[in-house]
C-alpha cells in the first residue's frame, strides 16, 4: 500500500535532472526534531523546490545508493565479494528494468536518476551519478563503474538531494529508494527527514523506500513509522532480489 511515501510491508539510475549540482548541506540543529515541526525550520526550508513546477503525468525515480567507508566491506552473509561490488551490479540491473519498461511504454514520461552519497572532506554528500533522464544503459554503466566505497553515512541529506530533483520533474509518480548498509553518522537523521518530507504538500511527497543491506532494518523503524517501506537484504543476491521485487512490484507497474 503507498501512501506518497510508502506504507508498510514490501541500490543501488523517479529508484536521486533538471536540477543539476548537489546542494551543500549543513550539519543539522540540535533539537532537530522541533526543528521538522517548524515550517521555517532549515531542514523545511531545504526540502523547499527552487521554483513550482506544474504536475503532470509520469514516472520519475531517484535512487540513492550508499558508498560510505563500510561498504568496502563483506556482507555478514554470502561470499568474499566487497558490498560496493554488489551494489554497482544492482544500479546497472535497475537501469536495465527502468528501460525495458521505458521501451515498452512509449507515450510515458520516464525519468531516472541515480545519486551516491557519503562524507567526505573534498566532496559533497550526495554526489550525482546518473542525471535525471530517460534510462539509458550505456552511459549509466560507465558512471556506475566509478562508484567506491570511503566516507561517512549521510542519509537524510541525500534524501533531500533526491526529492527536490524529483519535485523538478513535475512528475505524478514519483519514488525515492534509499539503499543502504548503516546508521546515519552524518548531516539529517533519515527519519526526521522522513517526518518533514510527509508535512509537505501532496504533490511533493514521494513513495520513499530504503533497502537495508547487511545491516538490521529495525535501526529504520523511524522511518517506517513516519511512511517508508523498510525492506532487509543480507547478502547480494537478496539485494538483487528486494530490489527486483520493489522495481515489479511497486515503481515499475501498470497505471
């Protein structure tokens, strides 16, 4: 069931271009929680669009794909292979199944992007890898090659990133999908971020997913609570599994 982020029960290419450099993000206040009730709040005033743009009809997807220091590492389940490695291998499937799906909907706007995010010293937290565009193949797999692991989690930030380039797309449907293997370590909590997300208007709320992988899902039970489907992967073919699930059914169905 979705509720314009998500309900409950069911990387990571709109699963985060009309807007085309990443925002620079500071840390967020102390009491950041008063800080997501408050309409003037700077995490509100982030989650703010640019400028208004009209709805129509359409599918966009961000995805936002962790590449923090910790996936360099092993999944706790499954073989020797570092979870970045895994993770690159689903962006590249996600891209595929945004195109087929594409090329079978001709008279469908169907837009994509995919976002990587992480701290570190000389680069910003969400960082684009696949702009906003229609799926294609090529020129994603060539980004996606590039993704490594190093760096902090700043999950609400790239969530930020990814909502305001999917409220640029003007699109009706429009889902964030967060795949990632830790706690936030830096920038917004993911379920404050949550939280303000569901007090904008309709129009600007996304069906928000995250993927834990190789990490306990209840640390994002915030998260569900707040509208967002939680769903857990322990190894690379879950991953790849959890994801095909979400991309069928959920993100890439019949309207």
């Amino acid at each position: 069931m979705r509720v314009k982020l998500c309900v409950s029960a069911l990387l990571c290419a709109s699963a985060c271009l009309v807007v085309s450099s990443c925002i620079k993000l500071d840390d967020p206040p102390k009491d950041v929680n008063a800080a997501s009730k408050d309409v003037d709040s700077p995490l509100m005033k982030a989650l703010t669009p640019a400028t208004t743009t009209a709805t129509k009809e359409g599918l966009a997807a961000a995805i936002v794909i962790d590449t923090s220091g910790s996936m360099d590492r092993r999944a706790a389940k499954g073989n020797n292979i570092p979870k970045i490695t895994y993770a690159r291998a689903a962006a590249n499937d996600i891209v595929a199944q945004f195109a087929r799906y594409a090329d079978d909907h001709k008279g469908e706007t169907v837009l994509l992007a995919i976002y990587e995010f992480s701290a570190r010293d000389d680069q910003e937290r969400c960082r684009e890898v696949v702009p906003m565009s229609p799926p294609n193949r090529d020129k994603a797999r060539t980004a996606i090659a590039q993704l490594r692991a190093d760096g902090g989690t700043p999950i609400g930030d790239a969530m930020i990133k990814a909502k305001l380039a999917l409220d640029a797309t003007g699109l009706a449907r429009k889902h964030l999908l967060v795949v990632t293997d830790g706690e936030n370590t830096n920038g917004y909590d993911p379920d404050e971020v949550a939280v303000a997300i569901n007090k904008r208007p309709e129009t600007e709320r996304p069906s928000l997913y995250f993927v834990a992988f190789d990490v306990d899902a209840k640390i994002f039970e915030p998260v569900k609570k707040a509208g967002g489907l939680i769903m857990s992967a322990a190894s690379g073919k879950e991953l790849n599994d959890t994801l095909d699930m979400l991309l069928r059914g959920k993100i890439l169905i019949e309207k």
